[in-house]
C-alpha cells in the first residue's frame, strides 16, 4: 500500500499523469474544477491541496491498479524529497497498538422551539465557554458509559454526547469503527428524540446530519514521534480507511499504517495545542485528539468537552440560518431574545481572551475554533438574521 503523508500539487499532478488523464478528464474523475488541476501542474509543492479534496486523491490513489501506483512512485522519484511512502520500506517492528481511548462523540440536531417541553423536564448545567444557557437528561446508548447526556440548549439545538470507551488492537480498526457507528449513531439520535417529541405531543422534522469526534488518549504502545502520528491519525481517520469500500467504510491494512508510523504523519491542517511535558493535543476539522503527560497539570477532557459542546451547538444553529436564507426563508429561532445580536455575543464569548483563562485553555479554544471554521459561519449567520430583522 502507497501511502501520501502530505498532498501538495506536486503529488496531486502526478497521481494524474499516473491515470494518464488529460486535465479536463482528471477534474471530472475528482469532481473538480478543471482549474484546480491547472493549479496543481503549475504551482506543484508550493501549493498544499485542501483537507476535502485531499480525501478525494487518497481514495483514487486507493482505487489505482499496480500500474498506475508503480508509476505515480516513480513520477514523485524523481524529485526529493518525497512525500510517499512504499509498504515495502517498512519495518515489521513497528507496533500498531493496542491502543486504549476514550471516544467522546458530539450529535447535534436544531430542533427551534421544540426544544423546549424538554428542556423544561432536563437539569441545569454549568455554563460553557460560550455562556449558552443549557440543561442535560441521561443518553441512553447500548454501546455509551451511563455518563452520556442529552445537552439542550434553549437556543434551539440538542445535542447528544456519547462517552465510549474503545481498546483495539490498532487505530485503523477504531477509525473504521467510526465512520460505521457515525451511521447509525446518526439514526439513533434521530428516532430518539422523536420518540422524546412524540411523548410531548411534538412532530420533529429535522435529522441529525453529522458527528464530531474528541478523543482522549489514554494508553498506547508509541513515545516521541510515533505519538505524535497516533494523534494526527485520530484526528484525520481517512488515512487509514478505504471509504469508498463496497461493504462500507473498511481499515486499510497494517502496512499502510505500519509507513506512517515509520516515517511520521502529520496533515498540513491540524492545529497543535499541547504544552511541551505537559500534554499532546491537536484540533483538526475531523475531530480532537488529547493525550495528557502530566496528568495533574494537563488539561481534563471535561474542558475540551465544554467546549465542544457548545462550538457544535453553535455551529448546528448558524448551519440552521444559513440553509434557511439559501432555501429564500426567513430563519424562525426559537425565542426573539436569540436574534443576531445574540449570536454576536456568543461570537464574542468564544473568540475573545478572558483573564481567568490559562495558556492550555487558550490554546485549545484558538485551535477548535480555528479547525472548525466557527467563527466565519457565525459571523455570516449573524448577517443573515441581521438583515431579515431578526
């Protein structure tokens, strides 16, 4: 198995001469522009290609027969240094695991005023980082720790958080286990809070449409550098699972995973937020991955968490918005104390310092938000409810 560590134009480019496609016949194969393609002969290394369309040229490199593969290697041979990694360079002593975490998984469905029969019967919680009003009731998941909850947010949104416990005995075995559950964790929560609803006397029409995931490291078999891979893998699963598998999103095989730990892995886009000797933490738009050094000055996962909690509450409600003024609506919140100039204070509480808090929790906040792209959706939310009088 050929593995990219890092996809630039340069590795972009040639996986498409290794098709022996021209560059209109390359963009529709990636569904992209064709200018793209251009882009990427032109400017090649110095260009480094988008985390979504990076997924797109690992599947097609997956999808390649050993012709088109052996090609594409030697094409990238002839300039160093290469970012490609052959299987048959990798050391069999490379361990892989097992690997212990705790998988913490983020649900959010926007619900408007029919939130409220439940908030009305939940228990209140602290405020986040965020101050969004909020109350919890237990999340009953067969696969969950009894410490899972149904966060609702009197803004409109409910948001399940799933406390998993995994041990396996490699991180592409948890990284197929997450694209699968996503499925019908999915589902689930969907036909859970309208069998909630529907003991209210409310209909629900809304579904919940995504997952984030944060994961606490809690034992593994790595120090040093290849630590430092096992957190840009939990970050960025695709790398090492085939997504386009006819049975569903499958693990790639050890070798595959055995080269990034030789070499190292690290994506362009993951923010770094540990503190040397103190913790590993890194925020990609995939997801979160901690592992505390010093567990009594380290962060806890609760702080990450919070924080979670309330940027996935507040992304569900400007996606929300924003799919409404696109659809020609007029977004409806649930109560008209949430308008833009609530949303702009909510804005405000993530993005700004505050003096009581740490360097870690700064960090942290910086980089989620950073990843998640938050701040620039809420600010185009805030516009949007701005200018339907909202």
């Amino acid at each position: 198995m050929t593995v990219v560590v890092k996809w630039t134009g340069r590795e972009a480019a040639a996986l498409g001469k290794a098709l022996s496609l021209s560059i209109r016949g390359y963009a529709e194969y990636l569904d992209v522009n064709p200018t793209t393609v251009q882009k990427w002969r032109n400017r090649g290394q110095a260009l480094d290609v988008m985390p979504e369309t990076a997924q797109l040229l690992e599947e097609a490199l997956r999808r390649c027969d050993a012709e088109a593969v052996a090609k594409f290697e030697a094409l990238l041979a002839e300039n160093e240094p290469t970012t490609v990694l052959s299987a048959s360079r990798v050391s069999e002593s490379v361990p892989l695991g097992p690997v212990r975490v705790t998988s913490h998984k983020f649900i959010p469905v926007y619900l408007g005023a029919a939130v409220e029969p439940l908030f009305a019967d939940a228990e209140p919680c602290p405020l986040g980082p965020g101050a969004l009003e909020h109350r919890a009731l237990p999340a009953v998941h067969l696969d969950a720790v009894p410490a899972s909850r149904l966060h609702l947010y009197a803004c409109g949104v409910a948001i399940f958080h799933l406390v998993q416990p995994r041990t396996v005995a490699r991180l592409s075995e948890l990284a197929a286990w997450r694209y699968q559950s996503y499925v019908t964790d999915m589902d689930w929560a969907t036909d859970r809070l309208r069998e909630l609803l529907a003991a209210k006397g409310v209909a629900m029409d809304a579904a919940a449409t995504y997952v984030l995931s944060a994961y606490h490291l809690e034992d593994s078999p790595w120090e040093g550098s290849q630590l430092e891979t096992a957190l840009q893998v939990l970050t960025t699963p695709s790398v090492v699972v085939d997504r386009e598998h006819p049975d569903g999103p499958q693990r790639l095989g050890d070798d595959a995973e055995r080269a990034l730990f030789a070499e190292g892995y690290a994506h362009p886009d993951a923010i770094d937020f540990g503190i040397k000797a103190v913790s590993m933490g890194l925020a990609g738009w995939s997801g979160v991955a901690y592992h505390p050094l010093a567990a009594d000055r380290a962060l806890p996962m609760s702080a990450i968490v919070a924080l979670e909690l309330d940027v996935q509450t507040l992304w569900a409600l400007s996606t929300y918005v924003i799919d409404e003024i696109e659809a020609a609506r007029d977004p409806v919140m649930p109560d008209e104390a949430y308008g833009w100039r609530w949303l702009r204070g909510a804005c405000s509480r993530l993005t700004a310092a505050r003096p009581q808090e740490t360097s870690q929790h700064q960090l942290m906040r910086e980089a989620v938000l950073a990843t998640s792209q938050l701040p620039d959706r809420l600010r185009a939310a805030q516009e949007a409810l701005r200018e339907s009088s909202v």
